[in-house]
C-alpha cells in the first residue's frame, strides 16, 4: 500500500512498479496493465468507479504526463497527470 491509499500488485524495479501490475487507487479506481518506472505505460485496461472502461495503449510524456491511443472505436477522455 502506497501513502495515498493506492495498493499495487505486481512487478517491481528498485522498489516501483514496472513490467505488470495492477493498480487500485483510493478511489476505487483501477489500471491493469504495463508500467514502467512507476507510471502506466503501454497496453492496460483503466476502469473508473463510473462504471467507464479504457483498453488501449498508455504513453509517458513528461513527468507523469500521460497520452492515450485506443484500440477500437470510440475513447474516454484521461486527463493527464503533472
């Protein structure tokens, strides 16, 4: 469990989610998918407590700045983190 709530499971580097994992925020939210060095990056699936659901690929740009692609019609909008 992460400081914020959050609890991980899955692979680590140096201590911080990389390769596979699954991750469930405070929120209830959930990310099942690639990260590396501690940010989702590559394919996963995000569910929101809303019941919205994204497949796609997670790209990393900045710090902790994040883009999506989807893999099918339609999206759900993400806002990216700073």
């Amino acid at each position: 469990m992460f400081s914020d709530g959050s609890k991980y499971t899955g692979t680590l580097k140096n201590g911080t989610p990389h390769g596979l994992g699954t991750c469930v925020w405070k929120d209830g939210n959930q990310y099942d998918g690639e990260w590396r060095n501690g940010v989702m990056h590559g394919f996963g699936t995000y569910l929101w407590t809303s019941g919205q659901r994204y497949d796609g690929e997670w790209k990393v740009r900045g710090v902790g700045a994040h883009t999506h692609t989807r893999t099918g019609a339609g999206s759900v909008p993400v806002r990216s983190r700073e």
